[in-house]
C-alpha cells in the first residue's frame, strides 16, 4: 500500500518537474547580458576581426589551413585560383565563404583583404587583380555550387596544366 502511494506521488509529481523544462515566459536576461548581440553583418568590425570571427576557426591565423580538418591551404596558394577558369566564382561560392554570416560588402573586402601580395595569398596573386565588387559577391553567393570535390579538383587540374606548382596543403602538392 505505501509503495503504491508513493508510486502514485511520483507520477502526480512528475508532469510538475517535466514543466519546468518550459521556459518561464517572465525570464529576464542575466545582469549584464541584456542588450541583444549585435549581428556581425552590422557591427562594423574591420577587416581582420572579421576573418578571426568568421574564418580563423577552420583556416587558422595565417591562412595555413588544416590536413587534419580537409581546410586547403591560402597562404602563397589562394590567388593562384583567380589565373584558371571558375577560379575567380569558386572563391566566392565554397560554402565558408557564400553562407558566412557577412554581408556582401563585407565578403569583398574580405577577400581583397586576402587577395593581397602582403596578405595571404602572397607570390600566388596574378599580376592584373581586379579587386571583388559587393554587386559581384552579391551575384556570384546566391548561385549554390553543387560539386565542390569535381569542381575544385578541376580548379587545380587547369593550374597544373599552366605549371603552377600544387601547394594546397592537400596531400596532392607538386614535389
Ligand atoms: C567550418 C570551417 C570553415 C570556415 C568557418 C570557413 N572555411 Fe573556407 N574552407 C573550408 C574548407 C573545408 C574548404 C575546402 C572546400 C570545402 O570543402 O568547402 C574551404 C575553402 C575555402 C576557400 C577555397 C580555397 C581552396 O583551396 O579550395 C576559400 C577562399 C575560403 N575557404 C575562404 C574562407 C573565408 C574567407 C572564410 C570566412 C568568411 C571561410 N573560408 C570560412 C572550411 C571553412
């Protein structure tokens, strides 16, 4: 008979504790947390805090990229795309790059910030670069590219064929 009191207090008990679960439609934020974070597309971070924010993670600091983490290699690499066909869209629309929480203004900037012979892409730059408008950006990261492996591998195929020595990083460098 206790037993089955107790058991029948548990699951009269039991919906009480499951509603706490609920979020209390009166909660305040804690102190010091109540203005609403301000999304990076406005929050007028410069150039170099936004690559930390949006892209250091997986390509680290200096653009050196990761094996471990399938993340290429930029640094002396990336502006070698912008000499084969495609190469100049792709930069644009690797998902890194077209889903990031920046705008487009912001995204051209950030890859003229990377396409600079001081910047990462270093020696890889052509020697005629016209720098990414936010109308190109704005074109070029809505169209979704739906083969990224056969894509870039084409990419890099088309260098090879122009002699430029493969650094990527990738397992497929030229000796
Ligand atoms: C979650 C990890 C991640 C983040 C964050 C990320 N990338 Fe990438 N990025 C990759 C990977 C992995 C690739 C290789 C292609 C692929 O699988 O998307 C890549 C490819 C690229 C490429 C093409 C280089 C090549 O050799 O293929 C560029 C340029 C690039 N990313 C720039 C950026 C920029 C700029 C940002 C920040 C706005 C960014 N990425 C954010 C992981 C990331």
């Amino acid at each position: 008979m206790r037993a089955l009191i107790i058991g029948l207090a548990c699951v009269m008990v039991a919906p009480l504790a499951m509603a706490r679960a609920i979020p209390n439609p009166d909660q305040r934020p804690a102190p010091g947390n109540e203005q609403q974070q301000t999304p990076i597309a406005q929050a007028r971070y410069s150039t170099p805090v936004n690559y930390q924010l949006q892209c250091a993670g997986c390509h680290l600091d200096d653009g050196e990229g990761s094996r471990a983490n399938d993340t290429p290699r930029m640094k002396d690499f990336v502006g070698h795309f912008l000499k084969v066909e495609g190469g100049r869209e792709f930069l644009v629309r690797v998902p890194g790059m077209s889903q990031s929480a920046l705008s487009d203004a912001q995204l051209a900037d950030l890859l003229n910030w990377l396409l600079r012979e001081d910047g990462m892409a270093g020696k890889s730059m052509p020697a005629h670069y016209q720098p990414y408008s936010a109308d190109e950006v704005a074109r070029l990261r809505k169209v979704s590219m739906l083969n990224l492996p056969d894509t870039r591998a084409h990419l890099i195929e088309q260098m090879r064929a122009l002699g430029i020595p493969i650094k990527d990083g990738m397992g497929n460098d030229t000796p």
